[in-house]
C-alpha cells in the first residue's frame, strides 16, 4: 500500500457520489476539481486538505478499498453483501434508502409459501443464495441478470427476482409486487483494514464529524 499521507476515497458513480460529496462539504471537506462538467479526469486531489476521490463502479468499491488502493469507499450496502470484501463498514450514511425485496407477480406467493423449486433472476445472486439457502432453507435456481431484472417473470424467464425496491414505481408499472423482504439498504462508508489502523486519528475525526451532522440533521 502507498503511504503518500494522502487519503483516498473511491466513490460509486452517480447519484451516490453526488450525496456524498454534498455530505463531505458539511463538514468542511471540499473538491472543486471534481465539479468541473465533462471532465475526463479519473482522480481529484486536494492538496491543501491531503485528500485524493476518485469514481468507481459500484461493485469495485469493495475490491478497491479491501487493496488498499483506497483508504475509504462510498457504496451501497447491496454492493458490500454481494462483494463480500474484507472491509469495515463503519458508517451509515443514511442517504440512498432502499429495500433488497423479493418481487413477481401476486401469484408467486404461494409458490414462495409452499418452498417449491422456483427461479429467482437477480443481479445479486449472493445476497439471493444466503436468503433462500441460508434464511429460508430453500432450494431454488439463480439466474444471474445485468439490469431491467423486472422483465424476467414478465416474460417466463423466472417466477421471481431479488432486486432493489426504492419508490415501487417499476414494480407497479409492470403488474408486478413485493412478496418477502430480504433486508434495508442505504449508503455506507466503509475502510480499509490496515488504513483503520495506520490513519486512525484521521478516519476516526471523519467518521465523529459525519455522525455529528446526522445528529443535527435528525
Ligand atoms: C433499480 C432496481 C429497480 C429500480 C427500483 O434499477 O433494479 O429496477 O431501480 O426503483 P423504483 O422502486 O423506484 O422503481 P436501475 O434503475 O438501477 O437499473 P437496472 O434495472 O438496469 O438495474
């Protein structure tokens, strides 16, 4: 690991890097160089502050931060069960609120009561298999899919998914309904193991300056 007295942040892409930058600012930590439009810049320094961000796809966080190649990472807790990285999560951010559910049509709920041999698409096939091998003592077939996951039991493709649930528009659009929730999300910090440890003093005042704004924001 390089120990350049930098401390590096590796942000997920979109919505969540934008919260978490508006939350950075709260308390003081700033990065102008990343608000410049059409950038193609990767890294953004801050030099009078020794911090370094950068932007990454979701599902790296975990592996960038679990390197070392980033002290700190910004990412949803469904990428954090699905990576399953060695990485302390030590904070909910408390933005990007959400539900990991399993949905399909109304009709699928019997087949979920009387545990029959059903498929579940998902682009999580972990968080799936610990909910239905581990929680529910159920055997069922994973399809793993990339993205527009509500078109499976509308085609055949599965009689269930796991997916994310956030307003229930997409779901309600498609004739389609919660059945079973798997567990809550929202946006977490999380640390490298060795960082913890050789930049406590500096992740630990991060980590009490962020949950003094929440306290004050509740
Ligand atoms: C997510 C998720 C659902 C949708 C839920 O998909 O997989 O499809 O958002 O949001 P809602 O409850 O507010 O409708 P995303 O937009 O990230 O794209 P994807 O389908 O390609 O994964």
């Amino acid at each position: 690991m390089e120990h350049s007295g930098y401390l590096t942040f590796a942000l997920g892409k979109g919505r969540l890097a934008g919260n978490a930058l508006k939350l950075f600012e709260q308390i003081g930590i700033t990065c102008e160089e990343m608000k410049e439009k059409d950038t193609r810049k990767l890294i953004f320094v801050n030099e009078e502050l020794k911090l370094k961000f950068f932007l990454a796809k979701g599902p790296d966080v975990p592996t960038y931060v679990e390197y070392g190649a980033a002290d700190i990472g910004i990412v949803g807790k469904d990428t954090i069960l699905e990576e399953g990285r060695n990485i302390y999560e030590v904070l909910d951010l408390g933005f990007g609120k959400c539900r990991m559910c399993i949905c399909g049509k109304e009709s699928a709920k019997e087949l979920l009561k009387h545990h029959e041999l059903i498929r579940v698409a998902t682009k999580y096939p972990n968080i799936a298999k610990d909910y239905f091998y581990n929680k529910k003592h159920q055997t069922v077939e994973i399809i793993k899919l990339n993205g527009s996951i509500e078109l499976a039991p509308i085609v055949g493709l599965s009689e269930v998914i796991c997916d994310i649930v956030e307003t229930g528009s997409t779901l309600y659009e498609n004739g389609l309904v919660v059945l079973e929730e798997v567990c809550p999300l929202s946006a977490r910090m999380v640390v490298n193991q060795v960082s913890m440890k050789m930049e406590h003093e500096r992740i630990s005042e991060l980590i009490s300056n962020l949950k003094r704004i929440q306290n004050k924001d509740r």
